[in-house]
C-alpha cells in the first residue's frame, strides 16, 4: 500500500523507485542514519527531477 500515498504526495519522483529507496536502508541502517539519508536522498532525487 505504500506507492499510493507517494503518488499522490511526489508525482516528479518516479513511485517505483521511492519505495525501494525508502525501505532499503530502513532494514540495514539506525533510524536516525536512516531519516538523514531519507531526506538527503528524496533532496537529491528532487533537484534530478526539477532539471
């Protein structure tokens, strides 16, 4: 169920890849690495799909 609220909230980033790269490190890293590299990544991923 995650891609439908991602859709709605991001529709420059592509869903299929949004959920991969949010669950990914969830399951290797802390969650205080994990939401640093959460918004680091979807910041990166924002400014590559603004160009």
């Amino acid at each position: 169920m995650p891609r439908s609220p991602l859709q709605g909230r991001g529709p420059k980033i592509s869903p299929g890849r949004t959920p991969l790269l949010i669950t990914t490190p969830n399951a290797l890293t802390p969650p205080s690495t994990f939401s640093t590299l959460t918004s680091a990544t979807l910041a990166v991923l924002d400014l590559i799909f603004n160009l």
